[in-house]
C-alpha cells in the first residue's frame, strides 16, 4: 500500500534521514521505533508532504507522492497526526472534527454528525462541547486522532499518539486503535517507547541516525543486538547476553 | 436567549429608527452601519481567517476610485460602476494575498504588507493624472435615487443598512459552512489545516479576494454619500484602522462582532464630542475620541481577547 524507497531528508549538514525504505501493506498496523532524534518524526514529515525529501520516492497504493503538498496527500487517502499535538485551540472538540470530516462532505450537518460518530468510536463523545484548548493531553492526543479519521483515510500516520500519557490512558487508546484497524484503515505508528508497539504492531522497523537498521516482528527486534545497542549504546548487547 | 428573535427585533429596531429622530442622527446610524459593513469586510480576513491586515483601505479606496473614475471622467451610471469597483477590489485582494502568500508571508509580516499596499496606492493616487492627483474628484451633485444620490438620507441609512445585514448573513452563512471552518482551521493552526486535506494558500486567497469586493463596495457607497475622494480618504490609514477596531473591539471572528463595535465606537466618539465641548479642560485634547479608543482597544486586548460579544457567549468548557 505504502512503498518508501531509499528516502533522504537533511538539515545543513545533518542526515535526519538517509535511505529509508520501508512498506506498508494493506491492513497491518506497521510500528517504526528508535531512539530520540532518530529521524522518525522527519520521516513522517517527508512521506506526509510536510518536508519535500532530496531523495528517494514515496508510492501510495501505486501512485507517486514523492513531494506532493499535504493537502493532496491527504485527498489521496492518507493522513498524519502531530506529535506536539495541534488542536484548533478556540474551537470545540466537535469542530475540530468537523474540519476533517468536511474533506468529504461539504453539507454542514453531514459533517456534524460525522464528528459526532467519530468522537464515539475514539471515546470522546462526552467531550464534544470543549474547547480544543481545555483538553488534557490524553484528550488531544484523542482528538488528534479523531480529526484524521474523520477525513476517511485509508492509511494513518500517527505520530507518538501514546507519549506523556499514563498506563491506563496507553491502554485505552491501544483499545481505541485496534478498533480503528478492525474498520479497514492501514496504520503506520511511530513510538519512543517499544512496549507500546509490541501490542499493536505485526511488524516493526528500527531507525537508528536516520538508517533503518532492522526490520521484523516485536519478538524479534526487542532480541536484535543492534536494536538494544541503538537504544542503549555500544556493546550492551554483549553485556545483557553475558 | 433566543438569537434569531433578538436579531429580528434589531432589525426592526434598525428600520423604524431613522423614522423617530432628526437627520442628525439618522446620518450617525448610517456611520454606525456604514462602519459594520466595511469592519466585516475586514472581519472575513482578519477575524474568521486570521489574517489581520493593517492596510484594508486599500480595497475600499480602489472601489471608491474605481467608480469614481468611470463615472466622472468616462460618464458611467455609478449604479453599473458599482460592480465594476467590487470586481476591482476582489482583483487587488486576489493580487495581494497571492504575491503575499506565494512568498510564505504570515501574520504581523503580513499585516505590514498590506499596510505597504495601502501607502504605495495612497501615493499612485496622488501621483498619477487619471485620479486627479491630490486635488481628489468631485462627483457632479444630481441627486436622483438612478444617479445613487439621494436627497433624504433616510435612504441612503436604508441602504447602509442593507449591505450591513448582507454581510451579516455571509459572515453568518461562514459559521455554518465548509468555506468557513476551513477559514478558522487556516486561522487556528496551519499545519494541523494542511494535514487535514486544506489547501491553504487557496483558502486565504479566497477570503481576501471575498474580502476586498465588499470592502471595494463601501468604497463606492462612501464615493457617492460624499461626493468627494482625494488620496488621503481614499487611502489613508485611518480608515484600515477604524475597520480592524470595529472588529477587535466587537469581537473578531464572530458574526456580530464589527456591528457591536461599530456601535460602540460611535457611541464612544459622540460622546467624547460632546465632552470636549463642555468640559474646558478637555477642548484641547484633539480629538479626544482617539484617546479613548487607545484605552479601550489595550484592555479589550488584555481583558477580553474575544471583543465584546465575548460577554455575551456561553463559555462551553465552563459548563
């Protein structure tokens, strides 16, 4: 469904990103981990239209994305999430949604409803009436979410949605996306924290320095030496084997 | 409080009131609606879409020119001229926004461009012969309703009143429409807009583009109440401010907003005048009302960010 091929992205002389390639196929809830300052978020960025890569090419259900504006990405089926959550702040939850929802509908009432079925399936219906602003983090990470969805994607793009939340909230929105998956939508999730993904995802990618340095299942990547050495430095694999 | 109730008592409030009190104040509610009308042109822009703009005149001043031009100097019927002028002021609008955000330009960068717009017209103006100049243009007084002058200012109150309370219902037609949530998800957060499918550049090039032909059709409106333009009127900084103050005071971004304002300001400014008439101490101050609407706009920003008709609305997350 998504096909990355060696995908560059630098800042001055930083490689934030260098030769990634990576798929997604339909249906699968796909993990990309690695440590802080990976290059994950630039990743995102770059296959969203937020960052227009020097190299490499982006597909999309056989189309060619490479650099397109986010706007047509999103009209092509697929959207992303911000990890520093973005709300529309002086807007109601219920708004909010309906700027994504009325990416199909132009009929005001239509896209209220929409919002509303939307904010039940992410577990926000009781909140429709706040402000973007008053939600607590686990609420904007929520409404995040809901926004995208509500655009009807085809493949979601969420960025660290479980980072800054406590246990329970992980739980619970670990529940809200294996709902969304069971609907149809494709789900490519970023995550610091590798518990998370282990949960959800069939399949991980490891990004170490902007190189995808491993690829396959929970099981197999929380084993890999080179995992364990990207997250806690040279030779701690030997150590934690010895 | 029922909302379409009040307004229709405000609205037949609006009509009756020009028939109970002398011409003076017939003409002061023709300002107060006159002012509405232009403070929602910046509105669309500036409150609903979040592009505050410093240098609005230059679309009412294109329109008042505009009109003015073919009607003096090529004999149009100023009827037919008015169109003219707001397609001329759409098509300033759509040069600006698109020069402006093809370049990335975003708030006070923004607002300074505009405001550079405004001066550089201001200074055409003066500088070229189709304009007269700084001598300004004078229409030919001949006051008949199909030569849009009217003798009794009742009608011309009728109809400032009618373009206030159409742009009442566009700003109103924005809070319940695709065009318009996309203008406050532009305004809120651009980023989070762009990733929800919003072409963002077209949004904003349409508002300005809405923006500047209403604000070109009070120009003309005001060519045709005063019979006189010269650069200054037309161009000149005040009326920029006076539109972005009716917005921020009313409370921008709402539908009500530049109407309260306008009110407001008007009460303030004929008051004030009748003060500094009174009280000796205050003849001086000149004029005075630009002192109070200094005060007023610091606390409106640091008391009531929502204007005025933030008193009014029911805070939802304080429920």
């Amino acid at each position: 469904m998504l096909e990355v091929r060696d995908l560059s992205k630098s800042f001055g002389g930083l490689k934030a990103v260098d030769h990634a390639t990576f798929d997604v196929r339909q249906g699968e809830i796909v993990g990309l981990i690695g440590p802080n300052g990976a290059g994950k978020t630039t990743l995102f960025a770059a296959i969203a239209g937020f960052h227009k890569p020097e190299a490499g090419r982006v597909t999309f259900e056989g189309r060619d994305i490479t650099g397109l504006a986010p706007h047509k990405i999103c009209g092509a089926g697929m959207v992303r999430t911000f990890q520093i959550t973005q709300p529309f702040a002086k807007i109601s939850v219920r708004e909010n949604i309906m700027v994504g929802a009325y990416f199909h509908t132009a009929d005001w009432r239509v896209a209220a409803r929409e919002a509303e079925a939307v904010a039940r399936a992410v577990g926000m219906e009781g909140q429709l009436d706040q402000r973007g602003a008053d939600l607590t983090v686990a609420g904007r990470k929520r409404l995040e979410l809901a926004r995208a969805l509500a655009t009807h994607p085809r493949l979601l793009l969420l960025d660290e949605v479980m980072a800054g939340l406590n246990p329970t909230e992980i739980l619970d929105i670990v529940e809200v996306i294996k709902r969304i998956r069971e609907t149809g939508i494709t789900i490519l999730l970023i995550e610091h924290v590798m518990q998370a993904v282990t949960s959800l995802a069939g399949r991980v990618y490891v990004l170490n320095q902007g190189r995808m340095i491993a690829e396959g299942t929970p099981a197999a990547i929380a084993e890999d030496p080179q995992v364990i050495e990207a997250y806690l430095g040279h030779g701690a694999a030997g150590a934690l084997r010895a | 409080m029922n909302r379409p109730l009040l307004c229709l008592a405000g609205l037949g409030l609006a009509i009756v009131y020009p028939l109970a009190v002398p011409n003076y104040f017939v003409n002061i509610g023709m300002l107060v609606l006159f002012t509405a009308f232009i403070g929602q042109s910046w509105n669309l822009a500036g409150g609903f879409a979040g592009q505050t703009s410093f240098g609005h005149v230059v679309f009412f001043g294109t329109g008042a020119y505009t009109s003015t031009i073919l009607q003096v100097t090529y004999g149009w019927n100023p009827w037919l001229a008015w169109p003219v002028a707001m397609i001329a002021g759409a098509a300033v609008g759509w040069m600006i926004a698109v020069l402006s955000f093809r370049a990335g330009l975003r708030g006070s960068y923004f607002a300074l461009i505009t405001l550079a717009f405004a001066e550089v017209f201001r200074i055409l103006a003066n500088s070229v012969s189709f304009t007269r100049g700084g001598l300004g243009m004078l229409i030919k007084a001949d006051q008949r309703p199909l030569n849009f002058q009217f003798k009794d200012p009742i009608w011309v109150y009728y109809l400032a009143l009618a373009l206030c309370v159409v742009s009442i219902l566009i700003a109103w037609q924005l809070t319940r429409s695709r065009f318009g949530a996309r203008l406050i998800a532009v305004r809120e957060n651009e980023d989070a807009a762009r990733a929800l499918g919003i072409d963002v550049f077209a949004e904003k090039v349409k508002v300005l583009t809405l923006s500047g032909a209403m604000c070109a059709a009070g120009g003309t409106f005001y060519a045709q109440k005063y019979l006189y333009i010269d650069p200054n009127i037309a161009f000149g900084v005040d009326k920029s401010v006076e539109m972005l103050l009716v917005s921020m005071v009313g409370g921008a971004g709402t539908t009500f907003g530049p109407l309260i304002g306008s009110l407001a300001l008007t009460a303030i400014n004929e008051v004030t005048r009748s003060l500094a008439s009174v009280v000796p101490a205050l003849k001086n101050v000149q004029p005075l009302s630009l002192v109070v609407y200094g005060i007023m706009l610091v606390l409106i920003v640091a008391r009531l960010p929502d204007g005025l008709m933030g008193m009014f609305r029911r805070r939802p997350h304080h429920a």
